[in-house]
C-alpha cells in the first residue's frame, strides 16, 4: 500500500500540554514536516508528520500520552490552488470520502494529508487519475 505514518496524540485542552509535547521532540531532533490540531472542549487531536515517526510516537508513549500510529494518504501535487483542487476532485469524483486533511510545503511541492474513509479505495483511485503518491515516509 502506498501510504505513510502519521501520529496522532489525543491531548487534554490544559495549559502546557502541546508545549510539552513540542519540547520532548525538540529535545530528541525531531523535526515537524507537518502539524494539525483539531479540538473540542476537553480534549484536542494533534497530528504530525516528524522526520522520524516510530521514534517520535514511541517517546510521546513513554511520556504518558495517549498515541496512535495510523496510515494515510500523501499527495504530492504543485503548489498552487489548481492542482489542490483537481487533486481532491479527482478523489471525490472517483468516490472518495475524505474524513480530514491538512497540508504542508516540501521541495518546492504542496503536499497532501489525507485521510480517507477508505485507503484502500483512495489510492486505487489516486493511481488510477495519476496522482503523486508519497510512499513509505517515516
């Protein structure tokens, strides 16, 4: 499968808690390539895309944080907003359903998180319309 590894940490909305976090990786050089929080009123989702995540996910384990290790899909289209867009339309023409999203810039390249409801479906359509996969990214 044509995926990578992205962490998500569930956190507590409470002062200090991402400092926490950020401080652990800068500790170890772990690098952030892409972040995004989702929240509600107790607790936030944190997910990141570190330069090394078996390393990242099982520091944050061992510092009491809740941390999953999940698969998605990254996309590598050009940077500007037409290739996000033909990028997303050929997804959901193709029947996708995108659960979330976030981006991030690399080499001169918009990159795309994706989490679709179906990996399996997404990449055989993202191959299918040509898009740039991101393979195996730890």
């Amino acid at each position: 499968m044509k995926t990578i590894k992205q962490i998500s940490i569930f956190l507590e909305n409470q002062r200090g808690k991402l400092s926490d976090i950020l401080t652990a990786l800068k500790d170890q050089n772990i690098e952030i390539q892409a972040a995004s929080v989702a929240d509600t009123t107790e607790y936030g989702i944190l997910r990141l895309i570190t330069s090394n995540q078996k390393k990242a996910a099982e520091l944050l384990s061992a510092k009491g944080h809740l941390v999953n290790l999940n698969e998605v899909l990254a996309i590598e289209v050009n940077p500007d907003t037409a290739s996000f867009a033909d990028a997303i339309d050929a997804l959901t023409s193709g029947g996708c359903s995108i659960s979330y999203l976030y981006t991030f810039h690399k080499d001169g390249k918009l990159v795309l998180i994706i989490r679709p409801a179906s990996l399996e479906k997404a990449e055989s359509v993202a191959t299918q319309k040509g898009l740039s996969l991101i393979q195996g990214w730890e």
